[in-house]
C-alpha cells in the first residue's frame, strides 16, 4: 500500500510539472507574439494589441482596440451574436489553436473602443464551448 501510495504521490507531482510547463510556455508564447507581432492590423478598424495568458484562468487573452465603423457600441450590440458564433466557430476549426485546445485552454476577446478606450465585447470560451 505504501509503494501505491508512492508511486501514485510521484504521479500526481510529475503531472503538475508538466501542466505548470505548459502554463510556462503558454505565457512565454503569448509574450513572444506580444513583442514582434503587436500591434497588428487584423482587418481595417481591428488591430490586435496584445496577447496575455492567464495562468489562473489558464486562458489565452486578446487585446483588440476597434476603430472607424466598428467603434460604435450600438454597432457591436447588434451584431454580437453572430460575431460570437462566428468565433466560436473559428476557434473549433482552428489548427493554430490545437495544442491549446487539448490542454483546456480556454480563450477570451476583450476588444476596445479606440475613442472611448471602454470595452465593447469581452467574449470567453471554455473547454465546453470549442469540444
């Protein structure tokens, strides 16, 4: 019993190590892309600014500022729906996103207005939301 006890202790010790890496490198990826990539212009009037992970929330962050015709908060109001199924969609499909995916990352948008600097849509996907 002691032996079981052992191994599964060692187990349990070696899991987390390995889920605290992956936390590491999820951090390091999203500073990485962070420096050389950001910002960048996603489409005219969405520019991504920024990319952090959260290693409580083991959620993948995206800072987006929104400009032009989409800085508009009647805009956005209307077309949320559709805006986060299409996402959701994106996310499902994505090859990008794998390694994410099968480690339970969960993702979230939180896009800006460019005038007000006040947030316009904060979506958040969970595991449950991409499998």
């Amino acid at each position: 019993m002691k032996k079981l006890l052992f191994f599964f202790s060692i187990s349990l010790t070696l899991l987390s190590s390995c889920q605290r890496s992956f936390d590491e490198k999820c951090q390091l990826e999203a500073l990485k892309e962070t420096q050389t990539k950001c910002p960048r212009e996603i489409t005219p009037g969405i520019t991504c600014d920024s990319i952090h992970y959260d290693t409580t929330m083991r959620s993948m962050i995206y800072y987006y500022t929104m400009s032009d015709e989409y800085d508009n908060p009647s805009t956005i109001a209307a077309g949320k729906d559709k805006f986060n199924d299409a996402l959701r969609n994106q996310i499902i499909n994505s090859i990008e996103l794998k390694k994410y995916k099968e480690n339970g990352v969960g993702f979230r948008y939180v896009y800006f207005s460019k005038s007000t600097h006040n947030v316009l849509l904060d979506l958040h996907y969970t595991p449950k939301d991409y499998q």
